[in-house]
C-alpha cells in the first residue's frame, strides 16, 4: 500500500477519514535547504505522526508555523485516508482522473506534430 501515499498531495478532496488530536504527535524541528538564518535559528519545519497507522509528514513550506501545521494536517489527512481506504480513497481517485488527462493531452499534442510533419511533407511534394 506504500506508493498509493504518493498520491496524496494539497488537493481539495471532501469525503477524508477524520483526524483527532489524540491520535497525533506533534513536533517543531529546523528545517533543511536554502534559507540560511530563517532556516537555521528557527524551529519552524513541523513533524506530525498519526500514530494508529505510523505515517509521518513533515511540513516546511512556509516561515510559519501556524500555516505548517494546518498544512501538515491536511496532508496527514489524505495521507491517512488513502492508508485505510485505498483505491477507494476520493484522493485516490482525482490523481487517477489527472493521470489519465494528463495522457490524453499529450496523446492530442503527439497527433498534432504528426499531421504538421505530414502537411510540411505534402506542401514539399507539391513544390517539386
């Protein structure tokens, strides 16, 4: 089940599991990568574990921490429910429906080089 939690991401599914703060651990660490000071002096990066199921997210996108651990816990959640629900999971289901979009355009974009390359072709053909 590990590489279905790929897919959660910051998406805005409505049917998740719910999350209670008991089942949480919360932890304020330093976070890594560019920042110098702002990175380095400040425990801003939050590290959240639901415990029931052992998934951990950490959050550091942002110099709040307020806004990282909101943004933690919406992660946590789709994370969460794509643990227990599976391919079930509303999560689940919309990076599906994205994937297969995705195909379809450059599906489209493949044919439209093919029939530019064939016209270029036949206006050559037409010139000799």
């Amino acid at each position: 089940r590990a590489p279905l939690l790929q897919a959660a991401g910051k998406k805005n599914s409505l049917n998740l599991l719910g999350l209670t703060e008991v089942e949480l651990e919360e932890q304020f660490v330093r976070g890594n990568g560019p920042g110098g000071q702002a990175t380095n002096k400040t425990n801003n990066c939050v590290v959240l574990k639901h415990v029931p199921s052992g998934i951990v997210v950490k959050c550091h996108q942002t110099r709040s921490v307020e806004k990282n651990r909101k943004i933690a816990r919406e992660i946590l959640q789709e994370k969460v429910d794509l643990f227990y629900k599976g391919e079930e999971s509303d999560v689940f289901k919309e990076k599906k429906a994205l994937e297969k979009k995705k195909q379809e355009k450059r599906r489209k974009a493949r044919e439209h080089l093919e029939r530019k390359k064939l016209f270029k072709e036949m206006q050559q053909l037409d010139k000799k």
